[in-house]
C-alpha cells in the first residue's frame, strides 16, 4: 500500500500556510493575469478567472508569488503552477512567454498544462520543468498517456469519471505518473464542457449541478430535476484502494473556495485517512474515528458526502450510470 | 457548392432501401453512422458491415466516440474493417488518433475531428456575460476554434492525415473556419445543434432508472432541459435563478450523455466557398422530405447570394 502524494490549491499566503500545516505534499496555484498586463479583466493562461464571484483565485503579483513559492518550498512543499488554459492564440505568446517565465523564475517545481500544442511548444522553447498533463486535455485511455509521454510529459491527470478498474489499468501501462481528482469537481468532461461558471453573474452557475425543468415531446414532466448532476465528490473511502492502485497524486479542489481554512480541513482529512489505513485500520474504524474525534467532520459535513451519495468510486445512482 | 452529410443514429434506417435511395435523390453525398460519444451506441460489427454494404454511392464516415480505456481494445478492434469500407473516420480523443496514426496510417487517409475534440469558448450559451468586459484582442482569442492556432498546427503536423474539422455553425466561428481550411483543414458546419458538454454518465438512464449495461438506447429520447435554479458552491444548494436571467439562457436538448443547443442562427454564411459539408442531423427532421426542403432553402440561399 504506498503513501499517495496530497495536492490542495492555494491562492495567498495564508491558504499556503493552512495547506502546509494540513500536511499537503504538493500545492497548485496560478499567477492573476492583471500582473502580466493590465490589458486582461478575467481572462487568465489557467483553468481558473482572476476572480469568482468576487474572491481572488489566484496569486495576486509577481513579488507575492516569490514570497508564497518561498514559504512552500520553507515547509518542505512542492509546487504546481498552473498553465492549463483550454486553448491560445499565437498572438498572445509574448505575454504567455511572461506568465510562464514569472513560474519558473519564482521556483515552480511543475507546470500544469491542458493543451497539446502548448506542451509541444514549452518543450521547444527549452522548459525542461517536468510538465503536468492537466484533467482540461481529458486522457480516458492509456495511448494518449503514450502520446503525452512522446512529448515529454511526466504526470497526467486522469478525467472525472474513470474507475478504479481503469486507474489500476493506467498504472499497469502508463509510462506516467498517474494523478486524479479526489475531492469535488465537475459531472461532465471538464476538458470540453462549455457550462462555464461566470465570474460575474451569480444566477449562471455550473450547468451540472443545476436544477432543471424536464420537457419531453413539449410536456412538462418534472420540475427541479438535476438532470445533469453526475458530479462525485469524495473518495476518502476509496482511500485504501487507491493507495494499493499505487496512484501518485490526489488533488483537492478549490482555488475559488470561500474559505480557505475548510478547504485545507479537506487536505486533513485525506492525509489522517491515509494514516490509520497505513495503520491497519479498516474504512468503518476510520470513518467512526473521525466521527469522535474530527469534530469538523461531524459539525460541517455531518457526514454531508455520505448523506448525499457523492462517492466517487463506490456504486451510488451517479456511478451506476456511467457508461463502463 | 458543399456537399451534404446525412448524420443517421437509427440504423434500422439505414437497413431501408428506399430511405437511402431519397436521401440520395435529395442530394446527400455522405452517410454518417456510429457515436461521438457512446461506445454503447456503435452497432455490433455484423450490423456495422450489413449497413456499409448498403451505403452504394455515398461517401460514408464512421464515427467513433471518446474511448475510456475499458473500452479501447473493444472499440479499436473494429478500426481494421472501418478502415477498408468507411472513406473517412471521425474522432474524438487523441488516444485514438494516436492509434490510428500508429497502426492504420496506410490504411485510411482521411480522419475528421469530432464534436468532442474540437470545442470553443463560442459554444458556451453565456459567453457573451463571460467576455463582455475583456479586450477585444481577449474576446477575439476566446471566440476562436481550440485547433485554430500556431502551436496546434505544429502539434497536428505529426499526423498524416487529411483532416476533415466538424463545428457547430456559428458566426463567430466563421473567422476560424476560414483560418482552419487555410490551413488544409476540410470544413463541414453542423447547422443543427451546438454540442455543448459531454459525460462519462448516461443522464438519461439515471433520470429513467434504467442500467446502463443493458442499454436500451434510452438516450436516443431527446430531453429538453429547462434551467430554473442555479448551483450554489458555497452554500452548497441551489438557489432560483432570476427571472431576468432565466430568459436570457436556452434550453438544452441532452441525448444520453450528450448535452447540446438548438442551433439559433440562421443560415448565411453556412454556404460559403470555404465551407466543404453541411452535416445534417436527421434526429431534427421527421423525415427526409423535410431534409430535401432544408437542402433546398440552403442551396437556394447560396443562388441568392
């Protein structure tokens, strides 16, 4: 069973300090692109705005990045930076050449990178930084994992919605490091789906979770229906398994989270869960454990991911109705 | 003047002699069967082979859906006979043009990139709320076609394929349309729908109750899904969407695991010399007589202009 590398995301000091006292192993973060020019509003090279709904996603200058990538490295942290924008015009590349420069100059230890012409220009360039293959470029099977290594990429992240079966299969073929998402996240592709959050209207939030009136054949059929809601959550409980899958990465997300300190609360909890399981104990002793002792679990989530039926890997109606 | 494909997902039509013989006495030059999006929905090889058979006279593509790695090795089994009997096979992951480039290169020289692959900014109901604010440079870069840049063409020049670019028709893609078929691309609109996102799960078959693995092509049931409330991330629930709002966003037409819009715009432009094909989806005509007249408006409006 080996130990699984814990990846949270940060936007400040103060969620970099929350994530290292969690003891997260990696951290993601992204630079605001206000920082390379004054020209862009939200528009950023990463998968996340400048701003949502009026809480900064990202690192707010040059200097502070400096200062954060610092403090990580202090604590003993490796870092992500982002650069997993879905596409780009050539005629942005001065100011991309900047963005990527600003990481690399502050010590980022890996880019994140979603698109497979920017992969092969970054390796041209001469950034020999080992390079992430981000969940927008959505890898479902092992020969684009080929691929991807064919153009020097060390680590991918698989797409929402792959099983366990399939990881196992991943780490069996796959030349590369294999990285998922463990906690929170779309229903659809995130790599294609265009039900984009806005970072200004509140009222269009993200598509899959929605609720919806059902019309079929111009009859209404149903009202408040999250038709499209196929999105799971959690997959502490899977924990063990994936540990003896021999993943490499679990990434939180929540660049865009309203509150730091809960957010680096989840990193906790994946890194104690990993530490009773090394320990021998079985997914009820733990869950009872945190029960008792974990008085955030029990005050916040109540279990709330339990109640909800939000597993990732365990048969629930949302798992059940993927198409294996 | 482009030619005209016929994008078919009843195979039992596909089996009627007098359905392909008015489809080709209206003007359609190719036939479309098979899945972007679900493996489930590709018919059994014997089918498969019955209905190429059938398809004298027209150019047909093949469509194969984004593959998960469970199903790689099932699906890829039947790229050898696709190969030999389609005139071109369309994509939707880059593992699979991988290995198509890998083992059948010599086999099939025409690939068309699928709704999955291909994907832009446009394609989003609200990108106009989203852009507002930004430059023009900025809205210019988002309004474009992910494949329609420098880095993207050196990326696809390992490839030795002609390759065939499928996009919604929406005007704001017109610029890239014209960009990517200077750049060798063969360009055909879709004028029907706008693919929007795509799933690992059948919505469909979870709103129904109905198992996936015993699939009985619930998904080829349109579901119009009309947005009323909106996701809550930090409160974790749903709140209603505002009235004034709610009558800015369309409603989505989902087919399985497949979410799209109904097309809005009209159709100049869509016959454009640069533009190669017209891809009709037949799941938006009752039948073919309704296909003539929409070949007909179209080659009308192109006499006009």
């Amino acid at each position: 069973m080996n130990r699984i590398n814990i990846m949270a995301p940060t936007r400040s000091l103060e969620m970099s300090r929350y994530q290292c006292d969690a003891r997260a192993n990696e951290l993601y973060l992204g630079l605001d692109s206000g920082a390379i020019s004054e020209e862009f509003l939200n528009f950023t090279f990463n998968g996340r705005y400048n701003k949502m709904d009026g809480v900064s996603c990202q690192i707010d200058s040059v200097d502070d990045l400096h200062k954060v990538i610092r403090y990580i490295h202090g604590r003993g942290v490796k870092v992500n930076y982002t650069a997993n924008i879905h596409y780009l015009s050539h005629d942005f590349q001065k100011e991309f050449d900047e963005y990527i420069e600003a990481g690399v100059d502050a010590g980022a230890d890996y880019l994140i990178v979603s698109n497979l012409g920017i992969i092969q220009y970054l390796r041209k360039r001469g950034y020999t930084l080992p390079i992430v293959a981000g969940v927008f470029l959505v890898t479902p099977n092992v020969e684009q994992t080929k691929l991807l290594a064919d153009l020097g990429v060390e680590r991918v992240v698989l797409p929402q919605g792959v099983t366990l079966k399939e990881i196992a299969m991943f780490k069996e073929k796959s030349p590369l490091e294999i990285e998922m998402f463990g906690h929170f996240g779309g229903g659809n592709n995130c790599g294609r789906c265009m039900l984009l959050h806005s970072p200004t209207i509140n009222d269009i939030g993200p598509g899959c979770r929605a609720a919806y009136d059902i019309i079929i054949e111009d009859e209404k059929e149903d009202e408040k229906n999250y038709f499209l809601d196929a999105a799971a959550d959690c997959s502490l409980c899977t924990l063990p398994e994936l540990m003896e899958a021999g993943i490499d990465v679990i990434k939180i997300v929540g660049r865009e989270s309203n509150n730091s300190f809960v957010n680096s609360k989840i990193t906790e909890f994946y890194k104690i869960f990993q530490d009773y399981a090394l320990d021998g104990m079985t997914v009820p002793q733990i869950k009872k454990r945190f029960m008792n002792e974990e008085l955030i679990w029990s005050s916040i989530w109540r279990p709330r991911f339990c109640e909800k039926k939000r597993c990732r890997f365990r048969p629930t109606n949302i798992t059940k109705s993927y198409i294996v | 003047m482009p030619s005209f494909e016929l994008r078919v997902f009843d195979y039992d039509r596909l089996l009627e002699d007098a359905f392909l013989r008015q489809a080709e006495k209206i003007g359609i030059d190719w036939v479309n069967f098979g899945s972007e999006s679900c493996y489930l929905q590709l018919p059994p090889r014997p089918l498969m082979e019955e209905i190429f058979s059938r398809l004298d006279g027209f150019k047909k593509k093949f469509s194969i859906p984004i593959l998960y790695e469970s199903h790689f090795d099932k699906v890829t089994e039947l790229f050898g006979p696709v190969c030999e009997l389609a005139d071109t096979i369309s994509v939707n992951d880059f593992g699979a043009l991988t290995y198509l480039e890998t083992h059948f290169k010599n086999q099939i020289s025409s690939v068309s990139i699928g709704n999955i692959l291909f994907f832009s900014y446009a394609e989003c109901p609200w990108h106009d709320h989203i852009i507002r604010d930004e430059s023009e440079r900025v809205q210019g870069n988002l309004l474009t076609g992910n494949f329609d840049n420098e880095w993207m063409d050196d990326f696809m020049a390992r490839y030795p394929f002609r390759f065939e670019m499928e996009m919604p028709f929406l005007k704001k893609l017109r610029g890239s349309a014209s960009s990517l078929k200077e750049k060798g691309y063969a360009i055909s609109f879709l004028p029907d729908i706008v693919p929007v996102s795509f799933a690992r799960a059948c919505h469909s078959s979870r709103y129904w109750g109905l198992p996936v693995d015993k699939c009985l092509r619930n998904c080829r049931q349109m579901v119009t899904l009309s947005p009323t409330h909106r996701w809550d991330f930090f409160e974790a629930d749903v709140t209603e969407i505002r009235p004034v709002i709610k009558g800015q966003m369309p409603d989505y037409l989902v087919w399985g695991n497949s979410i799209f819009l109904k097309n809005r715009e009209d159709d100049a432009g869509l016959m454009d010399e640069h533009i190669d094909k017209v891809i009709l989806d037949m799941r938006f005509y009752k039948d073919l007589n309704q296909v003539a007249e929409r070949i007909e408006r179209l080659s009308d409006s192109q006499v006009t202009a």
